[in-house]
C-alpha cells in the first residue's frame, strides 16, 4: 500500500488478519515464490525484502547505495529465477530459491522504463526474456546470452504490459497506453 505497509486480508472474515510493516516507502510488488510459503516485496524505499507467510518480519533485507526503484517483478515458469524490471532501465535477474541473490551474469538492457512500471515476462521455456517501454516497443532478449534478440513498435505510447502465451509458446500479448491489447506472433 501507499502507506509503507502490506495487509494479509482473510475474505472469509472480511477482515485483515496480518500486517506487514517494515518498508520505508510506497509499496509496489508482492510476488509469491517457493509454493506460496514466501513472498518478495519491492518498495519506493529502493529495497527488496523477502518474508515467510504469516511472519511480519522480513527475514532477507537487500538495499544498495546504488539500487533503483523495481515496481514489477515477474516469477519465471520454472520458478528459479525473479526478473526485477528497474528504473535505471535494465532488468535484474535474482535467484528465488534459497536464498534471493543477484545474478550477475543475467542482466537485460537496451530499453527505455524509467519512470514506467513495465511488465517483464519469460518464454515458457526459459529461452527468452520480454519487456515492453515507454517508446511503446516490444524488446526480446536471449537468455543465455543476455543480448537484445530483436525490438519492434508494439504500441502508441507506453507498452506496460507483456506476457509469453504458456501454450502456444510461439506468441506474446501485449498492452498499452494506447488502450489496445495485440497478440503477437
């Protein structure tokens, strides 16, 4: 929430049963790894924390003097990897199994987010990532080899949201500011 806090609302109840209180800023994502028993959270505070289900204290505190502001995160299919979407326009790639740690070698760049809380996304099978930028593009990175695959014009402003079709593996849907949703093949 705006006011630096997470709440665990129980629907049943109709009422909040946990509060989660540590971030020094705006909150912006929640991801839920390791079968919901855990969850990652990013904040304006330039920080990311990770808790245990039901535990208001985070056990995993990372903040660097040089950490940007992450506000979306994406779980790879297989579950291994978190891709942090940053405002220094790249995506930083962290270990979600374990313990949440920086994967140097993974770093996708050559788009332009700052400012915008563009959506990243993994292929199915691990062999691309996605994002979309406020040039409205569409960017392809190569897993392996972290270079810019392929870019092209998707939408009319800022393409903030991108997700690889888990089926039909040969197809990304995107949307925009421009108000439009495209699949792509």
């Amino acid at each position: 929430m705006a006011d630096k806090k997470i709440v665990q609302w129980d629907t049943r109840a109709n009422e909040i049963v946990q509060e989660y209180d540590r971030h020094l800023g705006a909150v912006n994502t929640i991801t839920f790894i390791d079968q919901n028993r855990r969850f990652v959270t990013t904040s304006d505070d330039k920080s990311i924390r990770l808790w245990e289900w039901d535990i208001p204290v985070d056990f995993k505190y990372i903040a660097e003097p040089n950490m940007y502001p992450m506000p979306s995160v994406t779980l790879s299919p297989n579950g291994k990897w978190l891709g942090f979407q940053s405002m220094d326009n790249q995506i930083l790639i962290y270990g979600a199994q374990n313990r949440l740690r920086l994967n140097r070698k993974k770093n996708f760049k050559g788009h332009m987010v700052a400012g915008y809380a563009c959506q990243m996304g993994f292929s199915p099978d691990m062999s691309y990532v996605v994002s979309g930028d406020a040039d409205g593009r569409l960017n392809i990175w190569d897993w392996k080899t972290t270079k810019l695959f392929n870019k092209f014009k998707a939408h009319d402003g800022v393409s903030i949201g991108c997700i690889w079709h888990p089926h039909e593996t040969s197809k990304v849907i995107t949307c925009g500011w421009d108000g439009l949703i495209k699949l792509w093949d």
